[in-house]
C-alpha cells in the first residue's frame, strides 16, 4: 500500500494552478496574483499636509505671516509661499510651491482673517509633510505575482489603479454523498437510516478554506446514478465524493468513477483513518486535469483525507502553493500516549497557543463528536509511539477550527 508521502507526491504530480482569468478588483479578495501589479500613479500625488495647520517656509523666521489662501485636500494651491507669507492647510491638502514645513494650528493664534502668528517658528525642514512618491511611485510594482489578495493589498491594488486585474481562478468543487442509508438532517433517521454528516462537513470546510462548492444531490448505491452524478460533478475543477470506496459489495464509487471517464491514480493509503482513500484524474484540453478524491464514508476518515490531501492540492489549484505537502508544526505532548503502529495515523487533538498537544480520548473513524474538540491532527508513526508529557510531536493544524481564545 503507498505511504502518505508517496500518495501525496501523487496527487502533486497532477495538480497544476489553473489558468489566469482577468477579474474586477471588488472581486478578487482571497485570490493569488498571477502578474505583478505596478501603480499608474505616485502616492502620495504630490508633497502632502499630514497636520491641519499652516504652510510655511521652514527657514523663516518672523513670528507674524500673511495668510495668502486656504486649502482644503481636494483644491489646488494658487500661490507659491514666501518668507512672511503662509497657507492655510488642511490634513491632505497638496502643499503650495515653496512650503518646506507645515505648523500644526494648535501651534498658531489668528491674530485677524489674513494674519497668524506662530508660537513655533522655527520647525525643521519637511516636519509635518510626506513628499510626492515616497509610499509609492508611478510604474513602480507594488504587488508581485503569486500575493494572495487580503484586505491591505485590496487596498493598495485600488490606490494603485488595479481597477481589472490577472488572477488564479478559485478551483470550483463538488461534493456528493453517498450511501442507501444516508438522510438530510431535516428528518428522522429511520430504521437503518443514519443523517448525512460528511455533506455539511466537507462544503463548511471548503467554506472555511475559502473555496466555493456545489453540492449534488445524495447519491443512492445505484451504478448508474452514481455514473451520472458523477457526470455532472465533472463539470468542477474538483470532485469530492464520500463513501462506496473500500470492499462491501455496494462500494461502487470508484466502479461510478471509471464509467464516467475517470483515471484511477491510486486506491488505499497506509492512512488511519482514512485507508480506503480514492485519487483519479481527468485530463483536459487546456489546463491541468481534474481531480477526483473519493474520501472514504466514515466522517472523520474522510475529513482526515480531506485535510491532508485535498486542501493541499487545492492550494496548488488556487495558486496559494507550489507544490503538495503537508504543513506539519511542531510541539509536544501533553500527557502520555501509547500507538501499537501499522499505518501511519493522523489522530484527532488539541493544540494550545504554547504549542502543547492533547490527545484526548476518541473512539475511531465514525465518532465525529468525539472530535468536536479537535484542532488538529497529530502524525503518529506506523512503527509506533510511545509519548510521555513534554516528548516532541509533529501535528498538522487544521486551519479555522477551534481557535482557541
Ligand atoms: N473488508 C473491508 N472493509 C472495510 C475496509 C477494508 O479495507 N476492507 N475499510 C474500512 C475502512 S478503513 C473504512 S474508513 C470504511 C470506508 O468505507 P467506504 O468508504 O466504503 O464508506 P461506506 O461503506 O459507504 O461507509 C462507511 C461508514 O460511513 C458512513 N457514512 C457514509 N457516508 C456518510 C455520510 N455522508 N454521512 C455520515 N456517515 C456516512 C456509513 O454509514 C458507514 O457507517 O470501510 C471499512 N470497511
Ligand atoms: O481507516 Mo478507516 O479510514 O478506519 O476509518
């Protein structure tokens, strides 16, 4: 059976960032870059008062000037300022010709509409003004290729005149169920019935990872509605479907799969929980193939292969990674904890701001609410471990889930 790294360099050999599409800034929150952006303009646009107050030559030294106009951010001064002379500014008003210094008006007295006197007059050259270009420049590149846009780059790509700009496309998902037994959380499981979970855990957590998916009706175990479903999930980037992947006599997922023209990559991972994992592509014309994961039924195993494969190839589809690998951290344990081996295991826990794990009781693959407390996954070796309070450990967080406070 493969290992988790050799899965994972797998799914890297498949995954590719998608190709660029040109967005409106308003947009384009949360997406990757796929050029650099350069400003179409200097900032500030020209010597700038950062004080409302009086312009002044700093060199003058007379304690009395002549107020020539007064100007508010928006006007264009009229009149250079000369020794005697001053302006009227306010926060944000571009300076008049000749201004080196700007006096805070706390500073000042009217002494009459056109004369102020200075209680400071000898401010040092440049005090309270921020020169033409110095945040930035016309032409210069004020984000690079491969920025994930966040709220202060959203920011700066609109001073800067970004008003369309080149980005990676956020990876569509789709998501379908599996299972006879499976019901909508509206209802009342009956007989043999259980609620359909890994529906609202895997599009929350796409959610949380800020991608956008689209949910397919819950397939029944029929070959082929499960082929059409799957059919209709191919119109995604990606295709996540949960359930019919190991070895009972309705696991007809990857059977589905193959019928609606997908290429089986991999079947099963020395994973716990998580083994009967599933990984196909299909190619297209333009861009990198689809991919396809079949996540095992039982939730946490299928949530498991979520966090370690999935979100790393869709880092890799939506630009956010150059390649598929786990982000492990590093802490220790907080308590003792005994694995026997066999498959490498990723095992449900808790991790606190001091980077101390607690490994907390948890009964297998279908206990979900055994795992509410979780925020993370500890890496547990196939050869087996044996931890004691303090002993280092390797986890991987899961991003967005139990914060901590
Ligand atoms: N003979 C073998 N049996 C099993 C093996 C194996 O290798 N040989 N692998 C075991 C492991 S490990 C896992 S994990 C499960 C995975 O099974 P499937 O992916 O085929 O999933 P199902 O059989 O359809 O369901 C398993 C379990 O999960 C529940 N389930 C399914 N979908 C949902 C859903 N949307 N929401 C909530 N719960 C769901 C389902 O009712 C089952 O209880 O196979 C082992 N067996
Ligand atoms: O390995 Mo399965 O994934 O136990 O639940």
């Amino acid at each position: 059976m493969l290992t988790v790294d050799e899965a994972l360099q797998l799914v890297g050999q498949h995954a590719a960032q998608l190709a660029p599409i040109r967005i409106r800034l308003r947009d384009a929150l949360g997406l990757v870059l796929a050029d650099e952006v350069t400003s179409d303009v200097d900032s500030p646009p020209y010597n700038k008062a950062m004080m409302d107050g009086f312009a002044v030559v700093a060199s003058d030294r007379s304690p009395t000037r002549t107020i020539i106009e007064s100007i508010m951010a928006g006007d264009v001064p009229r009149r250079p300022i000369r020794p005697g002379t001053t302006a009227r500014v306010m926060t944000g008003a571009p300076l008049p010709d000749g201004a080196t210094a700007v006096v805070p008006v706390e500073q000042t007295e009217l002494v009459d509409d056109r004369t102020v006197r200075l209680e400071w007059i000898d401010p040092p050259p440049g005090k309270h003004i921020m020169p033409q270009g110095l945040s930035m420049s016309s032409g210069q590149c004020i984000a690079a290729a491969g920025r994930r846009i966040d709220s202060i780059t959203m920011a700066v790509l609109a001073e800067a005149g970004a008003a369309v700009l080149s980005v990676v496309p956020r990876p569509t998902v789709s998501v379908l169920t599996t299972g006879n037994e499976l019901v909508s959380v509206d209802e009342r499981p009956a007989a043999g019935q259980i609620r359909n979970s890994n529906g609202p855990l895997l599009t929350s957590a796409l959610c949380e990872g800020d991608y956008a998916p689209s949910v397919l009706p819950s397939g029944r175990d029929e070959l082929d509605e499960l082929v059409e479903l799957a059919q209709q999930g191919l119109e995604a980037d990606v295709l996540l479907v949960t359930g019919g992947v190991s070895a009972g006599v309705k696991d007809l997922v990857p059977a589905a799969l193959a019928q609606a023209g997908v290429q089986q990559v991999f079947h099963k991972v020395a994973l716990k929980p998580g083994k009967p994992l599933w990984f196909g592509i299909v190619p297209r014309e333009h861009g990198p193939p689809r991919l396809v994961f079949g996540l095992p039924g039982n939730p946490v195993s299928g949530f498991v292969c979520f966090h370690l494969f999935v979100i790393p190839a869709l880092a890799v589809l939506a630009g956010r990674a150059d390649s598929v690998v786990l982000r492990l951290s590093k802490g220790t344990s907080m308590g003792e904890f005994a694995y026997g081996g066999g498959r490498e295991m990723f095992r449900p826990a808790y991790v606190d701001a001091q980077q101390r794990v607690e490994i907390f009781p948890w009964h297998g693959s279908a206990d979900l609410a055994g795992m509410v407390r979780a925020n993370c996954l500890v890496r547990l070796s196939e050869t087996g471990v044996e931890l004691a309070a303090g002993d280092r450990l390797e986890y991987v967080r899961l991003p967005g889930i139990n914060p901590g406070k």
